[in-house]
C-alpha cells in the first residue's frame, strides 16, 4: 500500500473501504447477531423471567437498572465482531491483496472502523428502543446526551480492542474462545444485572473496582435510573462518570496505538 498525497484521497479511500465492510452485513446479516439479538434475549430474559426476583433496592425499577448493563455488557462484547472480521481477511490474504493496490496502509483500518462503529451504534439503538418497550426511561435530557457520547467513545475503544485482538490470534475461530475468557467473567462479574451488595464480601471488592461496574454505574446516573446500594465504597464506583472518562482515555491510549502498530507488524511481514 502507498501513500497518498491529499486527506480527500485518504478519505476517499476510507469510505470505500467503510462500503466493503457494510456490503459484508447487507449480504450476511448473521453478523450483527451477537449485537442486536442476543442483546434482546438478555432484556427479556432479565426483565421478564429474573426481574420479579432482583431488588436493586431503595423502591427502584429493575427494568430501568437492566438498561444500562445490558448497554454495556452488549459493547464489551462488541470487541468480538471486529476481531473475527480482521482475523478472517487476515487468514485468506484479503489485506495481503490490498497492499499491492496505490492506496494508503491505513485506509483499510479507518474503513473497518467506521463499518463497525455504524453496526454497534446500531445496536444501541434497538436495545433503547427495546428498552423503552418493557418500562425503561431517561430522565435527563443532558445527562442522557452525556451517556450516549461515553457510551459512543466506549465502543470505539472495544472496536479498536477487537482490531488488535483480530490481528494478534492465528486464526478467527480463536477469537471467540480468547474473547469470550475475557470478557465473559468481567462483564457478569460486575453491576450490570444484580446489585453488588448481593455477592460474598470478597466478590463485592472485585466487582467495586471491575471497570465494566463503573461504566454501567456512570450510564445509570446520567439516565436518571437506580443505582443499587454500594457497601464496598471507593472513589471509582463513588464517582463514576469521572472515572469512567478516566478508564475509556486510558483504554483508548492503549488500545488504538497497539492496534495500528501490531497492523504495521502484520502488513511488513
């Protein structure tokens, strides 16, 4: 891959790279499975068969606490379709194919994202809209505004994760047993379905500190929803709007150099 000489050729690029990946959903909508229907089987799940059996406490709507975990949880595992889409070109030498063509080497990287971005912004949507169908609300028009940007920036980090996951993995079936590993115990191991004051003493410690609990703490407050009683206080979980910012910047710095330099790595090969 070349580099081209304008940000206009650049961007150009980009958009038909952003075009290819979108092509990808619109031929095999099964793509957008693990963010928009699974997400739904969880709010039903919850609030409809586990709901009547959770009390967050202080006379509070369950189905207003679930929101904002499920949000959450569906974006962290969000990571898992850019890491099995960039792991696959990667294996059947799509990429390879690209950098004989006169086009900037990170072209491809900002159409990925952007394609991906568009699926999981998607999804929020429909998890909303499913939202305000069994009883959730916001109630302030600027804090929701609030929760939506750290929500959007949140999943361009687990986008960019999942990027670099693609690329470090040999092959995309790997994609799911690491993803999964991961992210599986730090999302149930947090806030975003039962209240922390429910679990053993030393599990409320993990779950006070667990980034995900922090997050889906923040979206709950600038929604205006419950936030179930903390015993484990710490500044993190006390103030979790700031600290979320804190943790998604810190994210980002990581993430989004490593994703560009291991795809450096992998296009010099």
């Amino acid at each position: 891959m070349s580099m081209p000489s304008t940000v206009s050729a650049v961007w150009a690029e980009t958009r038909v790279f952003t075009r290819r990946q979108l092509e990808h959903i619109r031929q095999i909508p099964e793509k957008l499975l693990d963010v928009t229907i699974q997400p739904l089987m969880f709010v039903l799940l919850f609030a409809y068969v586990f709901g009547g059996a959770i009390d967050v406490g202080r006379g509070g709507s369950y189905r207003e606490y679930l929101i904002g975990g499920i949000l959450v949880q569906s974006l962290t595992f969000g990571m898992m379709g850019p890491a099995t889409s960039i792991a696959t070109d990667l294996q059947e030498g799509v990429i390879d194919r690209f950098r004989t063509l006169p086009v900037s080497r990170y072209s491809y990287l900002a159409g990925h994202f952007l394609a991906e971005l568009m699926g999981i912004l998607f999804s929020v949507v429909v998890l909303l809209g499913t939202g305000l169908i069994v009883g959730w609300r916001a109630h302030t028009l600027g804090g929701t505004v609030h929760a939506i940007a750290l929500l959007v920036v949140f999943a361009s980090c687990m986008i960019w994760a999942g990027t670099w996951l693609g690329m470090l993995v040999r092959s995309p079936d790997a994609v799911m047993g690491i993803g999964f590993t991961v992210v599986f115990p730090i999302t149930f191991l947090s806030n975003a379905f039962v209240p922390i004051a429910s679990m053993p003493s030393a599990l409320q410690w993990v779950a006070t500190y667990n980034p995900v609990s922090i997050l889906v703490q923040a979206v709950r407050e600038l929604f205006g929803n419950p936030l179930a009683p903390v015993l484990k206080h710490a500044w993190p979980i006390d103030h979790p709007v700031a600290a979320s910012w804190i943790a998604v910047a810190a994210l980002a710095v990581i993430v989004v150099p490593g994703a560009f330099h291991r795809f450096r790595i992998r296009t010099t090969e």
